[in-house]
C-alpha cells in the first residue's frame, strides 16, 4: 500500500543490493526493486549505474512493471546511449503488442528517448501507430510526430510524417483532431514559412466541428490553432466567431480565454456598423468577469489578458468597474493587477465610487499597493479633469496621516497634477512645504524641489527651502542633484536680485565639483546661457511646458495588436513578444491583428502575416524614450534637448575627434579645452559631406528652370513624408527652406481619418547637424477630418548631434492625440549654408593649398546652360559664394566658398566648358572615388583638409559643369 | 506548445526548509519530465552524452526552491521567470505544484492543468499531503503519464481514468480484448467521461445547488458590490447512457417561453416570490453541450457517473442578503476602542441559519477585551487580532447584538490602523440568488426506465463568500 518505504533506504552498498534484487527470479521482488530504483531516482540519487539489470527486467508483461523501467529509462537513456540500445528490441515489440494501451505507451516512451540510435528505429514502428486501428494509439503517435521532430526535423521530413499528421485533421476521433492539431502547430512554430497548417474554409470546418466534440484541452489546442487563421472576408470571419462563441460558456478557463484571443482577432475583421458586432461586445463581456471568480493563479492570468483587453477596446469592459474592486484577502499579486485595471475604467461616470475605494486601498498593509493605489488617485486626477479637485482633496488627506511612504508618493503624483492643471492647486504647496523634511527618496525629494522650482515665485522662502538642499548635494542621487540645479536658476531667473549666491555656488557645486557628466554639462549649458543672454535663458528655463497625457503604461499598439495575439499566453501574462524570454527560433514569428476590411482580405497562411508596419527607424527606442521624456518624465526645465545635447557634447570631447566632423562650434568654444582639435580628418567622413552636396548642388542649379529665386535659396517642392496609411490617418508632407538666414520646415498635415485630432507635437531624432525645432508644433485649432493645415516649422542646429548614414538623413516622430509616427526624410544640404560662408581670398588660397587629395570628391553636373555670371548669381541665392574667378582656355572657371551651420567650410571649384561635356581632366580625384551623385548633376573630387590655425574644418569642392 | 513542460511536485514543510540546510531530508521532490525534450540546450547534449537532462531537471527544481519557494519575500506573482525558464506553480497546503517551461505557453491552460491534477490526485487518494505524495508516487508517475504527454493534457477525467489506472497497480492482465477497446474508445472517445454498461438497480439523482453570496457594504450600509457565485453539484446513479435536460428559472428561458403560456407560468410561479433570476454568466461542465445552450439555452448533457459539477454561473441583481451587519466602532481617547455590531438576519422566519461566525477585526496593540454578546458565544482571539462571535443557529427576521470594550496599549507608530472590513460566515437552507430547479429530466432510449423511475433530489445551500462590512 505505501511507497514511502522506498525513501528510506540510505544505507551504504545500497546499489549493490539492489543491483541483486533486480537480478532476483521473483517478480514481486524484482518490481519491488524496480520501485526503490525509482524512488531513489526521483529524489536525485544518481542509480545510471544500474541500467542494463533495469533494462533485464523490460521484458515482462507486467504493465506496471514495464512502465517503471520506461520511466527509468527515460531518465537514463541518454547518459548510457549504447546500453540504451538493448531496449529498443522490446520497444519495437511493444509497438506491436494486441494491447492498445501497450502499443501506445511504447511509441509515447520511444518518443522521449532523445538518442539518436533509438530515433532511427522510432520510425517504422511509428508509422505504424500513425494508421492504427485504435484512435488511443493514434492520438499517442500524433505527439510522438511532434517529439521527434524536436530530436530530428529532417527526418520527420524525409519520412513523410508531416503529410501522414495533416491526414489525421480529418481523422473520424475528435481527440486524435485535437492532438494533431497541437502537434501540427507545435512544428509549424518553428517553421515559420512553411505553409503546414494550410488552414482553409474546408479544414477550417473540420476544426470547428471537431471542437464541439474533443475534450477540454483539445478545444484549447483547437481554438489556438484557429487563432492563426487569416479569414478572407468579413463574412467568414463572422461564421467562425459564432461558432466559437458557445466556447465562452466552457468551466476551463483556458478555454474561454482562447476563444476570447480568437473573437477578439476577428473582431478586428467586421464592421463596426455591423449588429453582430455590437451582440459580440455584449457577449464578451460576462465570460471575462466569470474569470475573476476563478483560483486566484488563474485570475492573475485573466486579469493580465483583460489589461490588454481594455486597452484595445474598453468599450467592452466599462460598465463593469465593480468587479475590479480589490478584496482585502485577495493575493497581492491580483491587487495590484486589479488597481491597474480600475485605473484604465475610471471614467467620469465611475470616478467617485473608484475614488472612495482607492482611499480605502491607501491605507492598507502591504506598501507596494499602498503606493500603486495613492499614485492611482493621481492618474485619475489627470484623466477626469471633474474630478481632479476631489483627487487633490483626497490626497491632501492622505498627506496628513503622516505615513512616510504615502506622504512621499503623493507628492510625486501632486506634481504631475500641477503640470496638468498648471496655476489651479497651487494653494496646497504649504502643505507639501511642512512635509519637507520627511523626504527621503529622491523621487519625491525631485519632486518636491521641481515644485518649489516652477512656483518658487510664490514661495516665499523657497532660497531657504532649496539651499537647505544644498548642504547635502553631494550625497543626493543625480536625479535630484539635476533638479536642484534646475530649480535653483528657475528661481534666479524669477527672483534674480535675492539669489545671485545661490545659484553661483549650485552652478560650481554642479561644473566643479561634481563628476557626473550629466550634471557638470548641464550646469555649463545654465552658466554660459545665463552669462551670455539672459533672455534667452529665460526663454529656455522658464518655457512653456507641454501638457502631459493622461494615459500612462500605455503599451504601444503595433505590440498590443501582437498580444491581442498571444492571450491566455505567458507573452499575455508578461506583456512582452515572445522573443523577448523564448530562445531559439520558436515564437519569433510576428503575429499581427488582421486589417479590418469590408471586402476581401489578403490571405495569409499560417501565423505569418506581419500587421503592416511603418517605416521602421532603426532608433525608434531613443526618439520614444526621447517623445516620452517630453510629454511625462521627470519635469525638465527648459526643451529637452538641453540635456541630451550636453550628453552628446561629453561624448564628443571625451572622444577625441573619433565623430569629430559635426561638432557643434559652440560647445568647442566653452569648454576651455582645445585638445581635440588636432584630430585627423575622416576621410570618409568628408566624402560623405561631398556626396551629400553633390546631390544637393543638382537641385542649386535648378535644372527645371528658374523656379529659384534670388530672394532665397531653392525650395524644393513638396513631397509625402509619411503617408495617411502609415499614420492612422495622418498624411504628411513637406519640404525645407532657408530663407534669410533661418532654415525652415514647411509642413502640411493633413486628416485623412474620421476622427478629429489635436495636441500634435514633433520631435527629431539626433542627427548630423543638431537641427531642432526651434519652437513646439503649433496647430492652432484640432484639425478635422479632411482638412489640411500648412505649417511653417522654424528649425535652429542647436540640437544634439549624431552622425547618420546618409548624413542628410532626419528622423521625426510626430505624435497626436492617436499616437506618435515616426518617419524619415533627407534634407536638402543647402538649407545649412550660412550667409557669411564667403572666405576672404587669401585666406581661400592658402587653404586650397591644404586640402588633402583624399578630401577631394569630383562631379559633374550635365544639361545646364547656364553662363558663369548666372551660375555665380544663383548659387549666391543658396550662400555659394564666388571668391574668385579666371578663364582658362576659353573655360571659365569658378571658385567659390561655403559654410556650413557647424562651422565647416567647403571649397569648390566649377569649371563650366562650353562644348565639352567631358570632366576636367586635372586634378583628378584618387582612382575609384567618383562620388556618387544623385539628381542629374555630378561633381568633381572635394578635397578637404583640416586648417588647424582656424580651428575649423575645410573641405574644398571641385566643380565641373559641362553644359 | 508546452512542449518544454516539466511537473514537479515538491513536497516539504517550506517554513523548516529553509533553515535547515539539509533540504534532502525534509522534502521530496517528484519530478516526472515525461518528454526527455525538457532538454534547454540540444547542442550541448550531444557532447555532454551524461545527464545533461538529470542536471537540467534538477537545476531547475534547485532554481524554484531558491527563487520561489525559499524565497525571503511573499510570492509576488504565481508565474515566475528565472534564467529564461517560467516557473507556474500553485499550492496546496504545504505542497507545492510547479509546472516549467521555456516557450510561450498557453498559461490559463498550464493553470487548469495543475488544478486538474490536483483533483485528480485527490480523487486517487485523498488529501494531498507529503505522507500521501510519498506514498503513492509511482501511481502519480502513471498519472501523469496519462494524462500529459509532451506537454500536451490528453483526456483527465477521473472516470475514465480509474478505469485502467488504479491505486493497486494497472489492470493488465485482467483485460480482455473487448475492455481493451473499450477503455481506448472511452478515453479517446466523444462521451470521454463515462463508459458504457453502467447499471444501477435503483436510478437515483441528488442535485445540489450551492450558493456562496459576496458582499461589500460601506460603514452606512450602502451595497458596494454583491455577487451570487453559485455551483449545481449533481450526483448521478444512471444505469446506461441517460440523456439529462436541466431546467431553472433562467430569466431569458422564462420570458421566451412565457410567450406562449403566459397565463400558465404567471400563475403557477406567482406564489413563490420571484419568478425568475437573471444569469449574469455561466459556464458548464464539458459533457453539457455548448452550441445547445447557446441556442436555445438549454442545457443538456450525459452525465459523468458520480459526482461532477454541471454548471456554474453568476448573478449580480435582485440578491437576497441574508444578514446585514451595522458597525459601531469608536475611538475613546487614545487607548480605547468600543465596538457595537448588530446582525440583522433578512429571510423567511421559518428557515434556520446555522454555523454563524462574525469576525470583528482588532488593532494590532489590543491589550484586552471585554465582550458582551446577547446570544452565542463571543472570545477575542488574540493570535488572529479579532474577536469571534458564534452563534449556533439564527431564524429568520431576527436581531442579535455584541459590544465589546477594546482597551490598547499606547504605541509610537504614527501610522493608523487600518480597520480591516467585519467578516461574515454563515449557512442558509435558500439560494441567496434566488434560483429554482424546474426540472432535471432524463431520456435512457435503450433501457426500460422513464423519467419517473428515476429518483431524484434537490437541496439548496447558501454559503457567506466574502460577505465584508466596512468599519
């Protein structure tokens, strides 16, 4: 009766005893035996040593007996492959046995044995078991396709056991359906491309038929499967979710949430006009809250899958806030997910029975939650403007319990009120002043000096309150380290003639004697821009912010349509692709949301149908990071690219001219040091410059006729930037100009969606030049479905840098109130040519002379008849300026000058031949370099060089025009 | 899918092991890794001819032990990731069930796949405990065997089941041909939860309909959320295969076919208080079927043989609250508490509430109690911070009332108690949610008895859930 008996043995000579047992002509004695070998198995004890007297006692025709030693041997085989052989005779027998449960478990063990030597002999007998008359065999050698696909892909290929597997979809037993279906799927992950599945209308049939029939966990494995299928149209898309619908009325969780993940999938396929659409909602509504009342491991799940539910279409679940209420003995781990949740559903309707549970939650145990709820108060406060009063009330309450955690929490959550409803609740800031000492984490004691900071105006003792900060700064962490730096000039600036001590000693602390490049370089920025224009400072520190958004922990949508796809998941559970903790090929593939079309859509097969994607921008993560720096992270004074310029600027100088060829001028002016400066050029560096000029010169000369004109440089007509199908709607196009001295985006935006859209921002990408918008996007009015507005977008280069490939190449995120979009686009070199980019000659001359040849680039530009005079005049429109000009041999030759934004000079000879359409024949460039040229023009080699007594970068064009 | 699964079922007293260091001994660990694919790493497999499973396997059990089960913090979440490989588990008492894998696995199946065992195991051989689990380890062997195969569940009904796999060792040698094919058929087969041939002399049905009714009331008595969560237990004695049809005072049941007979139903359902309930959800057992109910919602079946849950369902409106609970706490000074609760029971005088329990949650510096209680008996439980009033039996229509004087021991903790919600327990003979068996109809075609041979029995119990009074 009890097998605790075979525990106990730990005497010593253990094996050897047994090895006697096992040997023994009683069978009683021998399954005894076999039982103690296991027991010692299963508790860690290592008993390989025994295998082949294990393997003497296979052969019986006991069944329990047989199912140990197959246990041990799957244990054991593969640390003893050779001996492991000496079963595969029984085995081979077993697959023939009249007993079905025999067969069967013979061809199940063989399957887990993952020595080769075995494998090879798995195959007959499975093939057998894969047309058995018996369906419990049948359905044991369908897993078994599966196993030894993962031991031998090939060989289950060679084999034809694929096809074999596929027949069995349309077996006449539901479970045999069920585990082909799985084993299919299982194989077909790891192939993405091939079209195993090949699930069409009829199999599609077959499956939805054999689904009211198999069992609980056959109808997962089926409903799973029938995720990845791409219905062709709306209609049928429609059929399979009624049929799949009664699934929700299932008592296995896991049944109901897979047939959640495959309505939810199709859903996205009919029209919303559609009634049917509207009972569907209705429908999936009650089967998620049933879920709640599950085990609460199952309701974490559920709760995990009904987050992204929620995000995608929250019209399901909103009338169903009370079933999230938090009970004071449910497990943390559902509090906290339910908190969320409840935070997602507040909604003025609801926020006043939410507010009251949420003050509730805050003074419970268990501090995570207590923090998560008191931070919740915050969000909603920010989400219903109606009830942000009562939401400041109830957090000023919440301060007054003195509970250090809670205080600290909801003075983070207070800023971001403040920031959302600037000049509303400023009356509380005593309140937060007296709990000022009790600050011990530097998020809240961030938070608190960003508020004495922005308000210090009305903050009588805010020098007293922020140089009480002070005596520690060194011992703060850095984020509170960069907002006292930040808060203390706010203040000067606002109270200039109380402070100057104040913010002296900061900006020292910070450049002197801190050693964190973050602090020092922004501390810099500060000083310099204080010492030189105050105003301007002013206009940086003090600007206006941009309101932050209301939703936060939004998962972005291309990965929230790929989760929609993965529910009842661990990638639901985890809320990351799968990718992201799977290794190996399996789960790579993309899942995507089909298109929702009213007619037929693309069939895709299998689980491959990528969601159409926008144009990937290989830094996507940094300009997100960036975007959301602007619209939530911890209050920066200023624009952001305050900062990040100062990062990008410690970089550079730190690396020694290794990216030297777009350092901004200004911070090489400041930083005191000119060490750097003997930098080697880059000769690749300097062809790119070349090449991006070359392409641009084309469009200078204006080959189409004289749209140029002379007032400004050439402007290029308008082109789509990011079409309406990539950005829900959203169609952008533009160009850029220069004109008198101050480069501009001109933009249009135009609604091509049904819904109205507003808060627009924009935001580049570091790029080459460090070109920034030099002022926020400004879309006066929401703009409407099918109206266009044109925007002139100023720019300055004082934005961060960073070398991109090709070096014209600009990144933009725009975000509105749908989403942000991302796009690149190539600007127009000569946008960047300054107005005093003309050299004095002889200085022109002696740096001529410098330029080494590997700096020379050569084009050639063809089809312009032009004279020099005109060619001289319309370059000037572009700041291309003629220093000098000869005629050589009836050829007039040009030389000229220009300069670029970060100081870059660029010199250029044009040779214009009347009749000869061939290049220059001297100065030929370095074999193999002809730059390539974009337009119709080409130019010759550019040499370039460093001329070390300007400090400054030269690069000389060489021209040639044949007309 | 869940091809990289390994169960494990670890055993051992988690507060002992993790001071003593000799974890051998305390604990047992039966890892059953039924598909020698758990193997994370083939390449090196190859190379590594010796064990590379067994260290794997175990390595992973070593990594739950340290990282979850031993773990210094309360379990933040019952899906873990350690080193790439995702640990479920779930316990029961002392016993730890952890499933592990490395891919994307279907994780609501994974779940209900560990609470199918559970029930599985527990209908072998009872309560799952250390002593039990060592005990019958090979039989979970065999279990599992059966009933995961790479990861995948196959058929987990005990009834089928027991049919080959028995606490005594697999009938084997016994069968012949015939009951070969039949367990095979029955195990694959579409009616997978019973087997043919059953016979009974007496045809018999015992239907319980258990209720457990949640609240949340605020201090003022003001219903924050009520829920009937409910189950319809059956007990099935049938001889053959017997078609069911189950029958209650579904709402949209009700108004359908009220329709037609409206005089009818009108009169006869007019006399005892609602007519009809409104089903929020509900979700059924796998034989009833599903496309049935979901057109014509109705619900019928074939019967597990036994004991089986046939339906479970939801119901937010029109709940009949049996008691109402009114607090009275307050605060006199700074060492004293005084504490008055009056219960209210709110149904038919005639009916009798039984095993009453309310939970008055104390502060944690409580030094002393006084209690005084006008029926039952009422002890202030020192380890459990609460005062316990039981009352054996309550009719209907009454009122009962406690005070208590709670004197504290003055503390420097600034922070305020948190006053956790009053608790309530209690058993009433009524379903809360108001719902009514109509009829349980059975067709046996084969056999020759009626649905009026047929025995049949219906209870009603209504249980407290989470049945919370704020404070």
């Amino acid at each position: 009766m009890t097998d605790s008996k075979y525990f106990t043995t730990t005497k010593k000579g253990e094996i050897f005893e047994l090895k006697a047992e096992l040997n023994s002509d009683k069978k009683e004695k021998k399954k005894e035996a076999v039982k103690k070998v296991i027991a010692s198995m299963t508790v860690g004890k290592d008993v390989s040593a025994l295998f082949p007297d294990v393997v003497n006692c296979m052969q019986t025709d006991n069944l329990e007996l047989k199912k140990l030693v197959y246990l041990y041997l799957m244990n054991y085989a593969k640390s003893q492959p050779d001996m492991a052989i000496m079963a595969v005779n029984t085995f081979v027998k077993d697959c023939e046995d009249p007993n079905p449960l025999i067969r069967a478990l013979a061809v199940r063990t063989m399957g887990c044995i993952r020595v080769d030597k075995i494998t090879e002999y798995l195959c007959e007998p499975l093939r057998k078991c894969l047309k058995d008359e018996d369906p419990y065999v049948r359905k044991t050698a369908a897993v078994c396709v599966a196993k030894l696909h993962d031991i031998n892909a090939q060989l289950v290929e060679d084999q034809g056991f694929l096809d074999t597997l596929k027949d069995l979809i349309s077996d006449s037993n539901p479970m045999v359906v069920a585990n082909a279906v799985a084993a299919l799927s299982e194989i077909a992950e790891s192939h993405p491309s091939s079209n195993l599945l090949d699930l069409n209308p009829q199999s599609i049939n077959k499956l939805l038929t054999a689904l009211n029939e198999c069992t609980e966990w056959g109808q997962i494995f089926i409903l799973d499967c029938l995720a990845n299928y791409m219905p062709k149209d709306d209609r049928e898309a429609q059929s399979i979710c009624e049929r799949v619908t009664p699934r929700l009325s299932h008592a296995n969780s896991a049944v109901v949430l897979s047939a959640v993940k495959v309505l939810m999938k199709f859903m996205e396929m009919l029209s919303k006009d559609l009634d049917y659409y509207g009972t569907l909602l209705k429908k999936l509504a009650p089967p998620l809250v049933t879920l709640l009342s599950a085990e609460p491991e199952l309701q974490y799940v559920a709760l995990r899958n009904i987050n992204l539910i929620v995000q995608k279409r929250p019209e399901i679940l909103k009338h169903e806030m009370k079933v999230f209420f938090v009970k004071y003995n449910d497990p943390i781990y559902v509090k906290l997910e339910k908190l969320d949740i409840m935070i997602r559903l507040a909604s003025q309707a609801n926020i006043a029975q939410v507010l009251a549970e949420l003050k509730e939650y805050a003074t419970e145990v268990d501090v995570d939650f207590v923090r998560k709820a008191v931070r919740a108060i915050g969000r909603c406060a920010i989400k219903v403007e109606q009830s942000a009063e009562r939401c400041v009330s109830t957090l000023l309450d919440l301060i007054q319990t003195k509970v250090n955690y809670v205080v600290q929490e909801a003075i983070v959550v207070i800023k971001d009120i403040f920031r959302k409803y600037p000049n509303k609740y400023e009356s509380v800031i005593a309140t937060l002043c007296e709990n000022l000492d009790s600050l011990d984490e530097p998020e809240a004691r961030a938070a608190m000096i960003w508020i004495v900071g922005e308000y210090a105006e009305r903050i009588d003792n805010a020098d007293e309150l922020l140089e009480s900060f002070l005596e520690g700064f060194h011992d703060e962490s850095t984020q509170v380290q960069l907002q006292l730096l930040t808060a203390i000039v706010k203040l000067f600036l606002k109270k200039p003639t109380e402070t100057q001590e104040l913010v002296q000693q900061v900006l020292s602390l910070a450049t002197q004697d801190s050693d964190n490049p973050d602090l020092r370089d922004r501390g810099y920025i500060y000083w310099r821009l204080l010492s030189t224009d105050p105003v301007a400072a002013k206009e940086v520190v003090l600007a206006e912010k941009p309101l932050i958004s209301e939703e936060t922990d939004l998962i972005e949508p291309t990965l929230l349509d790929e989760l929609i796809c993965y529910i009842g998941t661990l990638a639901s559970v985890y809320h990351k692709p799968p990718s992201a903790f799977v290794e190996g090929s399996r789960g790579v593939v993309h899942k995507g949301l089909p298109p929702r079309t009213a007619g037929p859509a693309p069939v895709c097969s299998g689980t491959s149908c990528p969601a159409d994607q926008p144009a990937v921008i290989p830094t996507q993560g940094d300009l997100l990071g960036d975007l959301l720096n602007l619209d939530l992270g911890p209050p920066v004074s200023g624009p952001p690219m305050a900062t990040s310029t100062v990062q990008m600027g410690a970089v550079d100088l730190l690396g020694g001219g290794l990216d030297t060829l777009v350092r901004p001028s200004f911070l090489c002016s400041f930083s005191g040091s000119s060490g750097s400066f003997t930098a080697a050029p880059s000769t690749t560096a300097a062809t790119n410059v070349g090449a991006a000029l070359g392409s641009g010169l084309g469009d200078l000369f204006d080959l189409t006729g004289g749209v140029g004109t002379l007032s400004g440089s050439y402007v290029a007509p308008k082109t789509v930037w990011l079409p309406a199908m990539k950005a829900k709607g959203l169609e952008i196009s533009g160009t850029f100009s220069r004109q008198v001295g101050s480069i501009s985006m001109d933009l249009v935006l135009t609604n091509k969606a049904l819904q109205v859209m507003s808060d627009f921002a924009i935001q580049f990408n570091r790029n080459s030049f460090g070109l920034a918008p030099a002022a926020p996007l400004q879309v006066h009015a929401p703009l409407a479905p099918n109206q266009s507005v044109e925007i002139s977008l100023p720019l300055n280069t004082v934005g961060s840098v960073m070398k991109m490939d090709p070096l014209n190449n600009l990144q933009v995120a725009v975000k509105n109130n749908i989403d942000v979009f991302y796009f690149s686009t190539l600007y127009p070199l000569h946008i960047l040519f300054v107005e005093d980019g003309k050299m004095e000659r002889q200085m022109f001359l002696a740096t001529w002379k410098d330029i080494p040849n590997e700096n020379e680039t050569q084009f050639q530009i063809k089809d312009c008849s032009l004279s020099a005079d005109a060619v001289s005049s319309k370059l000037q429109g572009s700041n291309i300026f003629t220093i000098a000009k000869r005629n050589v041999e009836g050829q007039d030759m040009l030389y000229q000058s220009l300069k670029l934004t970060n100081g870059i000079w660029v010199l250029a000879e044009l040779r214009i031949q009347p009749s000869n359409p061939r290049t220059s024949p001297w100065d030929s460039p370095s074999p193999g370099r002809a730059g390539g040229s974009g337009g119709g023009g080409g130019l010759s080699p550019v040499p370039a060089s460093l001329e070390p007594s300007l400090c400054e970068w030269c690069c000389v064009l060489l021209a040639g025009v044949a007309p | 899918m869940v091809r990289t699964m390994q169960y494990t079922l670890h055993c051992g007293d988690s507060e002992s092991g993790c001071k003593t260091p000799v974890v051998k001994q305390s604990s047992l660990e039966v890892t059953c890794n039924w598909k020698a694919s758990g193997d994370p790493n083939p390449p090196a497999a190859l190379c590594l001819p010796s064990k590379v499973c067994g260290i794997w396997r175990r390595n992973a059990v070593d990594a739950f032990r340290v990282n979850v089960i031993h773990a210094r913090q309360q379990v933040r979440s019952p899906v873990t990731n350690i080193a790439r490989t995702s640990f479920f588990h779930v316990k029961r008492s002392n016993i730890w069930l952890a499933a592990v894998t490395k891919q994307n696995v279907n994780a609501a199946m994974v779940f209900e796949f560990l609470y199918k065992m559970c029930d599985v195991m527990t209908a072998y051989f009872g309560k799952i405990s250390e002593e039990n689990i060592k005990n019958n380890f090979v039989l979970i062997y065999e279990l599992l065997d059966e009933i995961l195969d790479f990861g995948y569940p196959q058929n987990s009904e005990t009834g089928a089941l027991k049919t080959f796999i028995t606490q005594q060792g697999i009938k084997s040698q016994l069968q012949t041909k015939e009951e070969q094919s039949q367990i095979t058929s029955q195990v694959t087969g579409q009616i997978g939860w019973r087997r043919e041939g059953i016979k009974y002399r007496r045809n018999e049905l015992f239907l319980d309909v258990l209720e457990s009714v949640n609240l949340l009331m605020s201090p003022q008595g003001q219903v924050l959320s009520a829920h009937v969560s409910g189950r319809v237990v059956m007990k099935s004695y049938l001889s053959g295969m017997p078609e069911c049809k189950f029958g209650m005072n579904d709402k949209i049941v009700i108004e359908k076919q009220g329709k037609g007979t409206a005089d009818e139903t009108g009169k006869s359902e007019l006399g005892s208080g609602k007519q009809s309930i409104a089903i929020d959800d509900c979700t059924f057992h796998q034989c009833v079927r599903l496309s049935k109910f979901d057109s014509e919602r109705s619900i019928s079946f074939i019967p597990p043989d036994g004991e089986f849950e046939l339906m479970r369902y939801r119901t937010t409106k029109d709940i009949i609250l049996p008691f109402r609970v009114i607090p009275l706490v307050r605060e006199v000074g700074r060492t004293k508490l005084e504490v008055k609760v009056v219960i209210k029971s709110n149904f038919k005088p005639s009916l009798l509430a039984q095993k009453i329990e309310v939970r008055i949650p104390t502060p944690l510096n409580t030094s002393g109690v006084q209690v005084i209680c006008m029926k039952g008996k009422a002890k202030y439980k020192a380890s459990e911070n609460a005062i316990v009033w039981k009352i054996k039996r309550m009719a209907g229509m009454k009122e009962s009332q406690i005070s208590a004087e709670i004197e504290l021991l003055p503390t420097n903790d600034k922070k305020k108690w948190a006053r956790p919600p009053i608790s309530m327990n209690f058993e009433v003979p009524f379903a809360p949610s108001g719902l009514k068996v109509r009829y349980l109809k059975v067709f046996e075609p084969k056999l020759n008895y009626s649905d009026h041979d047929v025995i049949k029995w219906v209870r009603y119990i209504g249980r407290s859930g989470i049945y919370e009074t704020r404070c």
